[in-house]
C-alpha cells in the first residue's frame, strides 16, 4: 500500500495550503443562505460543508472525481476506491498492490459469526451486518494508536489502514450473513486470488457459469460508491467520525442510515411494484396496459416506485448504466422487462400528471431487478449490497476529512420562537 499512502502524502500538503489560503482570502465570503422552510425541511439545498470524492448534477448525475458516472462503467470497485482517495485512476501495479492488500484482510474474525449466531433467526440482515462492522470495532488501529497518543498529522493514515482492513471483509461478512440469515448451507471461505466482486459471487454460492453475476456485482458496487457528502448515510458517517470515532464506529453510523426506508431500503419497494406488475398482468403487459396501470396508481394517490430524485433532473446515470447491462446481457426475462417498459412509459404519465418535479428514474427503479434475476431474491438483503458499496465512499471521505484537520461538526440550532422574532 505504499504506492498509496505516498501518493496522498503528495496530495494532502498541497490542498491543506490552498485551503488555508482559501479561508485567508475568501472566507468571508458568502456561498449560501438559508430560509425558514429549508430550516424545517432537512437542510435540503443548503451549501454548508465540503465533499471532493464526488458530486451531483441535477442535468449530469454523479460525478466523481471529476469523471461522470457513464464515463467508467468499466471501472473495478477497487479501482473506484483508489480513484475517490486520489482523483484518478491506479495503474497496473498500483491497482494489483491494492488487491493485494485488500487479500491481506480477508477473514472476519470467528468471535464475529459467533454473536451473529447468537442473533434472532428472522433478524434484518443489515442489522446483522451492522452488529458484525461494531463487533470488530476493538481491531481499530486508529483506535489504538490514537489512545497511544498518536500526532494528528497521522490520523489520516489510520483510517486509511482501517478503511482497507474493513472493506476487505465486507464482501466476506455480506456473504457469509446471506448464507447464514437464508438457510443456504455452510459459508464459504474467501479467495485471496480473486477480485473484491468475485470473491463476493463465490461466497454467496449462487451458480455463474456466464460470468455475467461477475460483472452485475463489479457494475453494482463501482455504480453505489459514493453520492457526495449530504445524502444520510454520508452525512451520519462524516458527523460521527468528525467526534474522532473510528472507521468502524463511523461507517456503521453511516450504514444505519442507509437501512432507512426513504434511502437504502428504496430498491426493495421498487422491485415489489415491478412483481406486482407481472403478477398483474401474468408477465410482461404491453405499453398500453402499462400505461393504463400507472396511470390508476396515481389517479388512486400512490406513487410510481423508484420515479424521481431530490436532486436529479435527468435520468440517473446509475439507471442508465443498469438498463444497458440488463439490455446486453438479459433476455426473455419479465421482470427486466417490465423495468425497461416503465422507463419508455412512466415519464411520458408523469408529465402530463403534472405534479411530479422530476419524471425521470433513479438508480432504485432497475437494481432490484436485475439482482432478481441472476438469483438474489432475498429482497431485504440488498441493502447490504449497498452498504459493501456505499462504504467505499464513506471511508475515501473520512481519510480526506482527518488529513485536512476537519473539526467536529456541530451546526448551531436555533429555536422556532428564535426565528418567530427573527422573521416577523
């Protein structure tokens, strides 16, 4: 991991000065301002703190590091990581020394399936998942270094080399809970020669022979990495790791926030519109029907699942890139089918329904689908899916966030009598 380490102690010095020239010049300077309905409306819109690993474009989706999302459907997981830590792309060696180090990390300590097995048999896989990130928590080395007495110049790194120690498990202990939680046999030991996705593939124990469940997961967790600094599972993990708590701490603050229904828990709520459609209609209804369908759904108050974004404006890229997986290597399937059909259907009825800001998918509105398809149909599991992913992010954040000195967060409130006094 040198290879890594030297080329952020290349970059941290150079953004700490333009920072603090930053500050020195401009920070006086106004980027926003807040009203009484954004107030009491989750922050929504606010400009308040900063995120450099990616952003979102209301007219482009997610951008990272500069790059839109479209751009490196290519990209492996652990390439993206490697990209959200340093703004660009690893080559060959540097690439094969961070597998190597991910292979380094592999087993989730035994103490570990232990609790779980002690766990409710009907318990939430995410809350499984949670309980196993927190049960590792006394393996930190931030943790310890940082009770040894460790000089804030090398906080960064400690995260870092627990941010790799974690996520190198996390598609073993994503797996192994799969296994353990669905009833499908013993778990099944970890390959240090295969990538971060196919080790996940061959510890759930699904058949693969195309190789296409392969490349689903390496396009799923690249596609989840990272949605800039304010969605709720970045924001709890900033906020709790800002306190100085450890990447274990932290990310599995982050994680219960993506366990919400209104954020992870989304694609799950997608895919059972998507079978009630089929079931509906005993496969696959035409454009018509489909129409007609959607449109009783609205006239009756309900929504259309997985149609519309707080911040998108455009089709979600993360959508996009789904449906062209699904187009190029799915056939004669109902279910894909129906996804595809909602998207030539829904933003036509959305717009002339006329109350909907954004007609357009997101990312929610295919991946259930397609992980339906190749044989994951656990629904409540595929929030897990996403917390492997979305951790990605949350660490590349928090290294960055310990390197430059970011503070503790701790936003001032105010009263609703204090802005009665303010406003009138």
């Amino acid at each position: 991991m040198n290879s890594l380490k030297n080329e952020l102690k290349n970059q941290i010095p150079v953004l700490q000065n333009d920072i603090k020239k930053l500050i020195s010049e401009k920070g006086e300077q106004k980027i926003s301002e807040v009203t009484v309905a954004q107030a009491y409306s989750g922050l929504r819109g606010i400009k308040a703190f900063v995120c450099d690993t990616s952003s979102v474009s209301a007219d482009k989706g997610l951008i990272i590091r500069g790059i839109p999302l479209l751009e490196m459907t290519h990209v492996l997981p652990e390439e993206v990581f490697y990209l959200l830590l340093t703004g660009k792309l690893p080559n060959k060696a540097e690439l094969q020394e961070l597998q190597k180090e991910f292979s380094k990390h592999l087993i989730v300590p035994s103490y570990v399936w232990n609790i779980l097995k002690e766990m409710p048999k009907d318990a939430h896989p995410m809350t499984m998942f949670n309980t196993g990130i927190l049960a590792m928590q006394g393996e930190s080395v931030f943790y310890e270094k940082y009770s040894k007495g460790m000089p804030k110049t090398e906080y960064w790194e400690a995260v870092l080399d627990d941010g790799i120690r974690l996520l190198a498990k996390l598609p073993s202990l994503g797996a192994g809970i799969y296994r353990m939680r669905f009833k499908k046999g013993d778990r099944i030991d970890a390959d240090p020669n295969k990538d971060w996705s196919g080790n996940f593939v061959n510890m759930v124990g699904l058949p693969d022979e195309s190789g296409d469940l392969h490349k689903l997961m390496q396009l799923y967790f690249m596609l989840h990495c990272d949605h800039e600094g304010g969605n709720v599972s970045a924001f709890a993990s900033h906020t709790v790791a800002s306190a100085l708590s450890d990447p274990y701490y932290a990310v599995s603050a982050g994680l219960n926030g993506l366990a919400g229904p209104l954020h992870g828990l989304a694609n799950q709520e997608c895919l059972k519109f998507v079978l009630s459609v089929r079931d509906e209609f005993k496969g696959l209804p035409n454009s018509n029907q489909l129409k007609e369908y959607c449109w009783d759904r609205l006239n009756n108050g309900q929504v259309i699942p997985g149609y519309g974004h707080a911040v998108l404006r455009c089709p979600d890229p993360r959508f996009s890139a789904f449906v062209k997986f699904g187009q190029d290597h799915i056939k004669n399937d109902d279910v894909f089918g129906i996804v595809d059909l909602l998207f030539k259907v829904v933003p036509d009825v959305l717009q002339k329904h006329g109350k909907a800001k954004n007609p357009w998918p997101n990312v929610d509105a295919a991946s259930g689908a397609l992980l339906y398809h190749y044989g994951l149909k656990e629904f409540n599991f595929y929030t897990v899916l996403f917390s492997i992913s979305r951790s990605m992010g949350m660490i590349s954040q928090m290294v960055w966030e310990r390197a430059l000195g970011i503070p503790i967060t701790r936003p001032k409130s105010v009263t609703t009598d204090w802005i009665k006094s303010s406003v009138y």
